[in-house]
DNA sequence: AGTGCGATTGACT
DNA sequence: GTCAATCGCACTA
C-alpha cells in the first residue's frame, strides 16, 4: 500500500495570496493541473470555508461532453467569460457543480472542481453537508459544492477578486499528478483529461482510475 | 408547451 | 453491486 498521506497545514485565508488572472493558464487541460493544490475559499456569513483542490476534469474546446460544445445559453453564459470565472450549474436536479471558465472571453471552455481536502471551516462544512464523516465532506463535485453552499447563485463570480467565492495559492503539489478518463460522461468518454493529487484520499471516484 | 435527459448522490439488495 | 430521486434546461414542434 502507498504510504501514509500528510494533511496540508492549515493556512490562515485571510493571509492567503489571491490566484491573479494572470497566474491562471489560458489553456483549459494546463489550468485542470494548475488547479491542483491551490486553494478554493468560501465566504459565509458566519465563517471563512476553505479547501485545496485535488481533482479536476478539463472541459476543452469543440469538447463533445462539454456544456459549451452547442453554443451559448443562458445556463453555461459564464463558461465564455474571461478565464477565472465560475460556472456552476445543477446537475441532475440535485447537485450543483463548480467550474472554472478558461480559454479567452467568448470561447466555451473550463475545469470542473470535482475533489477538496478539506482545511477550514469543518464545521461549517460537516453542518452543510449533514454528514460527520471527514472524507465524505467534499470528495465529489456536488459534496464539495454543498459543504461550502455553492449554489447557481454564485454563477459568474470572478475567482480572481476577493468575495463570496475566491482562489488562493497553495501548497506546492509534491505528490505525483495522476491523469485518467473523465468520471461520468458518455461523449468522449476515454480522453484522459480528468487529473488528480495521487494518494489523496479525498479525490473522488472509482479505484482503479486514481492509481 | 411538451418532452427527455444528465459532468451525482444516497439508500438499498 | 443496483437504482430512484429530482428539476432546470435544451430541444422539438
């Protein structure tokens, strides 16, 4: 078995350095692995909720299994806004999904956040989701939207700007990136654009795709 | 205006 | 492992 996996140290978000656009890679598959390690903050009304990303699925131009691959409409407008932005919808009824739009403003692309460790604001999280368990708080995009009440309504926020819904540097990524298949789609189903921290026991989905 | 369908999750056999 | 819940939205007419 893979040796034990060390929690990243709790980082104080109020000291955290904001992601500048210009940090953020233009291209969708470099800003998916970009995304790994840094860190997603959520401010509540009553706390600051913070996790780092450790699984993300790129959505990439002329993408069939992208939600931009039609055109625009007004549920994925945000995915053609400036790289940075998100695009969060209901997937199933049920779930809400955060993206990061890239690419350049007026072209459809972005990474789906689908993994957090989660750092802080535990609380918070565990009294969003209804579930105690530390892994089960945000492994899985509509988990980690729900333990920090991402909803449609933060649809088109800027990432790159402090407010309800921001990006942080975080930790170098020591451990290896891992890269398989995307997780539930069926057009495009085996390009390999979905990437992840190895050994994190956070990152979502089935065993054998996180080797 | 009606219809079909998910970038999922949680409950259950 | 299987499967239903649930609803906004894109598509067709």
């Amino acid at each position: 078995m893979g040796r034990a996996y060390v929690l990243t140290p709790d980082r104080r978000s109020d000291v955290a350095a904001l992601l500048a656009r210009a940090d953020l890679p233009v291209d969708t598959i470099a800003l998916a692995s970009y995304l790994l390690g840094k860190v997603l903050v959520r401010d509540l009304p009553e706390a600051v909720v913070t996790g780092r990303i450790v699984e993300t699925e790129a959505y990439v131009v002329g993408d069939a299994a992208g939600h931009a691959y039609r055109g625009m409409t007004p549920r994925n407008r945000a995915l053609f806004l400036e790289r940075g932005r998100a695009y969060v919808y209901l997937a199933y009824g049920v779930s809400s999904m955060l993206n990061v739009s890239s690419e350049a403003a007026g072209i459809g692309a972005g990474v789906l956040v689908r993994a957090l460790e989660p750092l802080e604001g535990l609380p918070i999280m565990r009294r969003n989701r209804g579930v105690e368990r530390l892994l089960d708080l945000t492994r899985g995009p509509g988990r980690l939207a729900a333990a920090l009440r991402i909803d449609r309504s933060l649809d088109g926020v800027d990432l790159c700007q402090r407010g309800p819904l921001w990006l942080a540097h975080g930790a170098e990524v020591a451990d290896a990136i891992g890269q398989s298949a995307r997780i539930g789609i069926s057009q495009d189903a085996d390009r390999p654009l979905r990437f992840y921290v190895k050994g994190s026991p956070f990152v979502s989905g089935p065993k054998a795709l996180n080797v």
